[in-house]
C-alpha cells in the first residue's frame, strides 16, 4: 500500500503502521511511503504513527490480487 497524507505529502521512512484490532501486527513504511502488510481482513482501519504524529487509514482490499498475487493499493492518512 502507498500511503499519503492529506495534504499529499508522503509518509515518513521508518513510520509504524498498525492494524486495528489485530495485536502485534506492524509494519513499517519505507523510502518510497510503501508499507507491506499481510494478514489483512477484507476491510479495517490502520494506524500510522512517527514521533508525536498520528493519522488513520481505511482501506479495502481491491476485488482482484494483482502480479504476483499482492494487493496494489493507495491510501489516504487524515
């Protein structure tokens, strides 16, 4: 998933990104504001945070997997 802020800045390298409602699922962003998550139910609500900064993401996952059976997916962080 390629994250973004509203303003469409991009997410911070190194920021956790977390699954609501799903203990110890995290992952972190990298040089290119991707995260790569697994395990994802087909809806929900995710969690970004770097220093004292926070923002939210919904998702849902597309209806096809793309190449290599990923998800490709953009997402807003307000």
């Amino acid at each position: 998933m390629t994250l973004k802020r509203e303003d469409g800045s991009a997410i911070p390298f190194g920021t956790q990104v977390t699954v609501n409602g799903q203990d110890g699922s995290a992952a972190l962003v990298d040089t290119d504001s991707q995260v790569y998550l697994t395990g994802l139910a087909d809806k929900g609500e995710l969690t970004v945070k770097w220093g004292a900064q926070q923002c939210r993401v919904n998702y849902q996952l597309p209806a096809h997997k793309g190449i290599a059976g990923l998800y490709q997916m953009s997402g807003l962080c307000r």
